[in-house]
C-alpha cells in the first residue's frame, strides 16, 4: 500500500521500520472519534465551500457507514496503513470511490490525532466520574448503616482514638470527591478543539473552527496552531487524576487487607471477590484488593514516563508524541478497572462490628482522660504526664480499662472524680468530639444528611 507521503520518497519503507513505526495496534481505539471528527470537519468544509453540498453528502454517508461496521465489527484496521488515521481514509475511499481523497483536505495527522484523542479522553474521563459518584454513593450509605459501630482509628498502625466507622467511611468519600474535583479539571483541559490547526502552522482555508467546536461537542477552540499540535499538558492531568486517584484506591484497598487478616478480623470479604492457594487449603486470598494496591504503581509509571517523553522535546510536534497514548489508554482502564473491583470489595464486606467495639476498649480513651484534667485546670503537659502513668499502671498490672477505678485514679490525682470513668466508655469518648468534621454522631448524622444530599441519595 502506497504511503501518504510517497511522492517525496525514492524507496519503499523497510519492513523492519513499518513494524517499528506503526501505532494502529494501539491507537485503533481512537476509530469511532477519528470517524466522527471526520463528519464534522466534512461540514466546517462545505461551509467554507471547499466541498460541495453533493460531495458533502456523499463523504458524511460514507463515513456513516463506516461508524456502522466499527460498531458491528465489521471495520478491522490493517497494520499495514500504519495508524488509525489512514486506516479510516483508506476504507472510506474504498467505500465511496476517489472523493474519499478529499476527506484530508485542511488538515493534517498533527492537528488530527489531538483532535481524537481530546474526544476520546472526555468520554472516558465522564466514565470515571460516573464510577466514582457510585463509590462516593456506596461510602456514604456505609457511613448510614455503621453511624452506631464504634471503632478505633490509627495512627502509626497503633490504636489511636475510638471513632464510630461512619467517619471512616466519610473521609474516603472526601479523598474520592477531590479525586472526582481533579477528573473534572482534567476534562476541561480535554476540551480543546486542535482541528484547525494543520501541522503546525495553522491551514489555509477559511474554516469556521467555533463551527467545528459546536458539531463535536467543544467548549473551547485552541488559539495557536503550534501549542495545539504539539500540547500534551491535557494528557498530564488525565493521568495525574489517575494516578491520586489511584493512591487513594490503593490505601483503602491495605485498610481493608490488612482488616481481614485474622489477627485483625474486623471484616470478612465475600468468596467471589477472593481466591485460594494451591498449595494451602485453609487460604482465602484478597486478591483484588492486592491487585488494586499494586496496579497503583502502574498509574505512577505512565504519568511519570509521559513526563520524561515530553520534557526534552523541540517545539511544535515531533513521532516521540505517539508514546503517550499507550500510557494514557492503559491509566484510565486501570483507573476504572479499580474503582468497579474497590465498589464490589465494599459491596460485599461484611465488617465485624463486635470486634470493632472490642478493640476500642482499650488505652485509646486517654486522651479524654487528660482534657478531662485540663478541663479541671490542669495544664495539658501536666495532665499528660499523669495519664502516661495511669497507661504504664495498667499495662504493667495487665488489667483492662473496665477494671479501672476511681480509687486508682485518684493515686494519680485528686482532680479525678466519678464522672472521669464515664469517659473510659470509648462511645463517650467519639461523642465527645463536637466540632465540625468530627467523629460525634451529632457531628456525624449532620454529614451524612448532607452527603446524601450532595450524593443524590434519597
């Protein structure tokens, strides 16, 4: 098949070179967004009377039915043609004769493939979104039926203060909704008209490019043919967005292996979502919370190697930008490929609210023991001091926190009265925190009737 560019050429492309240069065995993904910049592009030129309405007609009923035979698999690429581009042009002159020739006109595979990828990454950054609002949606309903399971949160990896899980499942919904805030920004960075452009120096035809922008769905047209062509800080925020998000799947994703270990048997995950050994007949493997955790590191490695491919690049466009679509295509797969597995994960965790209680009665309620003091006068340093050695008492003598009373208290200081043993109730103790994003169900029941609300939960 005779390139595009033959006519300058002398020989033929070595077989080596077609196999090291083709990028149809990933950009084909591109297909439906390359055939419908192709129908828009075919009605900005008869606007600008470089098609006639006839020529017009028949190009848009060819491209038409190529659209068909992509959805219906009918339309295969041939390597080849070397990308999607030529691949679309080449079958739409099949279909419909020489005019398919004139599909080029005004335009080059530079402005072309940004244009495409731009459409692209606004329908799958609009998926991610959608997915994300589900998960927001499970958190939050999570949040509501555990608003009275008391737990203890960590810091460290060590017991830290009892919280009731709601809050748990709140502050994961925060990380979400900054993600979804960050996929948001990304689209809007997505969407840029490029068509217009040319190569580089913009085209010689009086196209309506806001004309353009309207028939694909643009809100916004780019104002230099150089930045246009050779811009790729859009695709740096798709995968910046996935790769946060994907810090954040993974995180929840190591609460919820290590949660189901034995040792810590807070939660039990559904057999469907797990596997077993081949070896070991007693494992129960949460594989898919692993795989989220490691597919992290893969959403790190293509925002940083988009990063190495774009730093040392001349101005304008040069082949190195072919590199980015494979890391692109590959972080909002993964991306949403872990949002769905960490939904199911949720969907069918079964958390073991006794345990969680039990593992609150423990040291984590001395904090309230020293403002309890500080409330009395007591400077907080002071107050410190004397409720670390109330921990070292109880660790030494081995008892547990119910056995504590107020005559061991009182060894320590005189300020301790009956109502300080309230405070060693680890549901007293999350109560106790009143102010705004705290973890007291008066604080928590006002959060979840707004992130209902926000959520579109009835």
């Amino acid at each position: 098949m005779q390139k595009p560019w033959a006519g300058r050429f002398k020989e033929s492309t070595a077989p080596f070179i077609e196999e090291f240069t083709e990028s149809i065995s990933f950009d084909w993904q591109l297909a439906k967004f390359d055939i419908l910049q192709s129908m828009a592009h075919v009605r900005t030129l008869e606007r600008a009377l470089v098609l006639t309405p006839e020529e017009s007609n028949t190009l848009l009923t060819g491209l038409e039915r190529l659209l068909k035979k992509l959805e219906d698999g009918s339309l295969v690429p041939d390597k080849s043609l070397e990308d999607v581009h030529m691949n679309i042009e080449t079958a739409l002159t099949r279909e419909i004769g020489q005019l398919g020739k004139k599909l080029h006109t005004a335009r080059s595979r530079n402005d072309q493939v940004v244009c495409d990828l731009r459409l692209f990454l606004k329908e799958e950054l609009s998926n991610i979104i959608n997915e994300l609002k589900l998960l927001r949606q499970r958190l939050v309903l999570l949040a509501k039926e555990h608003i009275n399971t008391i737990a203890p949160s960590y810091t460290h990896l060590q017991h830290a203060q009892p919280i009731r899980l709601s809050h748990y499942f709140l502050a994961f919904r925060e990380a979400f909704l900054s993600d979804t805030i960050r996929f948001i920004n990304a689209y809007k960075s997505s969407d840029v008209l490029a068509l217009g452009s040319g190569a580089v120096a913009g085209v010689d035809f009086a196209l309506d490019r806001f004309y353009t922008a309207s028939l694909l769905g643009f809100n916004k047209v780019s104002k230099n043919s150089i930045q246009a062509t050779s811009d790729r800080d859009f695709v740096l925020d798709a995968l910046y967005a996935c790769a946060v998000c994907g810090m954040h799947l993974s995180r929840m994703a190591e609460d919820m292996i290590i949660w189901s270990s034995q040792e810590f048997n807070l939660l039990e995950l559904p057999d469907r979502l797990c596997t077993g050994s081949s070896i070991m007949p007693q494992k129960k493997n949460p594989d898919v919370l692993e795989l989220i955790r490691g597919k992290t590191s893969r959403l790190y490695a293509n925002l940083l190697s988009v990063f190495v491919l774009l730093k040392g690049l001349p101005t304008a466009y040069n082949r190195d930008l072919q590199e980015d679509k494979e890391p692109l295509f590959d972080s909002l797969k993964t991306t949403l490929d872990c949002i769905r597995a960490l939904n199911l994960s949720l969907e069918g965790a079964k958390f073991n609210v006794n345990r969680l209680y039990e593992l609150s009665q423990d040291l984590s309620v001395m904090t309230d023991l020293a403002n309890y003091l500080v409330k009395k006068g007591i400077s907080f340093r002071d107050a410190h001091e004397i409720v670390g050695n109330l921990c070292a008492k109880v660790i030494d003598s081995g008892i547990s926190i119910k056995d504590i009373s107020l005559s061991m208290l009182k060894t320590l200081s005189e300020q301790f009265e009956e109502d300080a043993l309230e405070l060693l109730n680890p549901q007293k103790c999350a109560d106790a925190r009143i102010a705004f994003g705290s973890t007291g169900i008066s604080v928590l029941e006002r959060a979840i009737e707004n992130a209902m609300r926000e959520e579109g939960i009835s």
